[in-house]
C-alpha cells in the first residue's frame, strides 16, 4: 500500500520537518510505500523513500504554493495512493497533521483587517478551511490542545475528526546518567568559565520565536550580571535582521549565532536556561526537550507545550498578554534564583513519569486505521485517488 505525504519544503532541521520524517518512517515499518510530495528537499533521503520535488512558479509564495498543490494532485489523479497525510494546510487531503498555529485566530485577532483583503490572506485562509471547515472530511492529527480550542471555534470541527497526540520528542534529549561530563566539555570546548550563565536559543523562523525578545531581555540585565551571561542562537533563518539586533544593542559579546545542527543534546546539558520566548507557536518541542534535559525553561504562555513547564514545575512562563519587562525581570530572578537545580530535577523526574515520546507511533497507527476504514467504507482496496481542486 501507499501512502503519499505532501509539504511545501523539507530541510534537516525543522520541526516540522522532522516529524513527517519520523511519522513517514514508523508507516514505512508498517509495511507502507512513501512518497514524498514537496517544493525543494535538503539533506539525505532515507532509504526507500521516493521523493517528488515538483518546482512550481510564482511572483509569491502563496502563488507558488497554490500551483505546487494542483500539480502534486494532478499527479495522484494518475498516480493513485491509499491516503494522502499533509503536513502544510492544503485542499485534498485525508490526513491533516496541525503543526500551524491557527492562521483564522491569528489574522483576526493581531492583524489588522486590510490584511484580510490580500490575496494570501484568502489563500491561505481557503486551505485552512478546507481542512478544518464542518464539512470537510479531512482528519486531523492534532498536537495542541491551546489551538485545538481555536480550530474549533471558528471552524466548529467535530470531536470525531480529531485525534490528540502525546508530544514525540526524541529520547537522547533524556538527561544521560555523564551529563556532568557532558556539560564540562561543551563548556571549555566554546570556553566558558564555571562562573558564566549560558542561556540556549533554539529554533527556525527567529521572529515567530522571539528571539528579538530574548536578545532585549539580555541587554536589559544589570551590568554586572549581563557580563557573565552567553545566548547561544540555534536554528536556521535569516540572521541579518537578528544580528542587526545585536549590534544596535551593544550585546555582540553575548551572542553566538550557530546554523541547525545535530548535536542539540550535547547544549541541551552544557547550558543553564532555555530562553524560548516565542510570539506564538503550536507546541515548542523544544520545551519539552529541554524539561527532560534537566534544563530550566523561560518560555511564553503562548506556546502550545507551555503547560509542561508549570506542570513539571521546571521553570517559569511569561503570561498573555506577553510584555517585555515582565520577560527582562523573569529571566533576571531565574538567572539569580538558588531553584535552578530543583526545575532541573523537578524536569527530569516528569520526563521519566509522562508520555512525552510516542507521538510519531501513535499517528502512523492513527493513520494506518483510517487507511483501513477508507478501504472497508469503499470496498476496493486499490482505488483512484479522487482528491478535489483547491
């Protein structure tokens, strides 16, 4: 059987990204054929992959986006499957996996209304009813209980179309029994001192996750303090603006920039603080990846996993509405705060008691029985994809 899973662009290092990947493995080991719809593809290709980059033109993205979607079901018209899984909000698709914050809740309420008659404001706005509208048939993998409640009320999606997945973080970001050691040589190996602070950024789209915010945070502490403390910058985005930032701040000794990168664990132990102030965000794995980790988190109520955070008691949540001296003096008393090592152990003891690690499994399983009821519900178990046009 195939299965065909479709987004607009996969690179190594994005969230995102890296749980199509992971989902499209664990249905690969239920004995599924995968292909992989998308734009443009960085980095290997797992083995049995077959992957259809489909370029497709456009003054704009959403303009390329559109085309790009007619042609990948163009393609399916002749090149049938069993299911389609889309990773990106887009007409015709069986399986939505919601990774996006709610683009309807977004616009309406910190937008301001012109912005409702651009053309990619009606674009994307139609893709997100075509899954989420009542009357789609689409089901939905559902990451966020925060934007659920969204979704809901403004689409009124049915309970039965939803299915709530455990977060699926990866178990090497679990504290290991040497993260002393660990920790020691990441730190001499940047050369930092015992009596430095090291704060981690992790994260593509720098805006989305406010790493402007954390930079003024930084550049808000006292002096004294402020000299002892390093932000590394993890994630891939245009850094320019960023680093314009940093300059216009006077905090270009505090601040390292680094590409994505697979040895995040290895920070995860050497650092003292997730700063992870992000404008809004669907989940924020890293959140949870730091909690296991045994690091302290600082993050926004605005982030879908926030909950683990005070439901770990590992660190500390700027409320809704965000305002940024509330986020200057949180990360000051956190900084100079004797709980640090009790939200480390408070963390690792919750990573050990929840299911923060099966979300992947349990949306191939979830997948895999909707491909079985489609098959029972249309008797034939080889039929024409018919998939309508956007």
């Amino acid at each position: 059987m195939k299965l065909a899973f479709v987004l607009f662009k996969y690179f190594p290092y994005g969230g995102l990204q890296r749980d199509m990947l992971r989902i499209a493995i664990a249905c690969q080991r239920l004995g599924y054929e995968i292909h992989i719809y998308t734009l443009s593809w960085q980095g290997d290709i797992p083995e049995g992959f077959r992957v259809h980059q489909l370029p497709a033109r456009g003054i704009r993205n959403y303009v390329r986006y559109r085309n790009f979607i007619n042609r990948w079901q163009q393609h399916l018209q002749t090149n049938p499957v069993d299911a389609v899984v889309g990773f990106n909000r887009m007409s015709g698709l069986d399986i939505y996996y919601a990774a996006d914050p709610c683009f309807r809740q977004e616009h309406v309420e910190n937008r301001p209304g012109l912005v409702r008659l651009l053309g990619r404001y009606r674009f994307f706005l139609q893709q997100e009813e075509a899954v989420f509208a009542s009357a789609s048939s689409t089901r939905v993998l559902m990451i966020s209980a925060l934007q659920l409640q969204y979704y809901q009320h403004f689409y009124h999606t049915p309970d039965t179309r939803i299915r709530m997945l455990p977060p699926g973080i990866s178990r090497d970001r679990v504290a290991p029994g040497n993260r002393d050691e660990i920790r020691t040589g990441l730190r001499q190996e940047f050369g930092l001192t015992d009596d430095q602070l090291l704060l981690l950024s992790v994260g593509s789209g720098f805006n989305m996750k406010g790493f402007d915010r954390g930079l003024l945070a930084v550049a808000a502490l006292p002096l004294v303090l402020r000299q002892r403390v390093r932000l590394f910058i993890i994630g891939q985005d245009k850094q320019a603006p960023v680093q314009r930032l940093v300059k216009r701040l006077g905090v270009q000794d505090n601040v390292r920039f680094f590409p994505g990168r697979d040895d995040i664990p290895r920070f995860l132990q050497g650092a003292d603080l997730l700063l992870h102030p992000a404008r809004h965000e669907n989940t924020g794995t890293v959140i949870v990846e730091a909690i296991v980790a045994g690091l302290p988190v600082l993050t926004t109520a605005t982030c879908g996993y926030a909950f683990h955070v005070e439901n770990a008691a590992a660190g500390r949540i700027v409320p809704s509405p965000f305002q940024q001296l509330a986020l200057n003096r949180m990360l000051q008393e956190m900084l100079c705060s004797g709980e640090r090592q009790a939200w480390s152990a408070n963390g690792i003891a919750y990573g050990q008691l929840q299911d923060l690690y099966s979300l992947h499994e349990r949306a191939a399983d979830y997948i895999h029985e909707q491909v079985q009821a489609m098959q029972e519900m249309t008797g034939d178990w080889s039929r024409l994809k018919r998939i309508p046009s956007p």
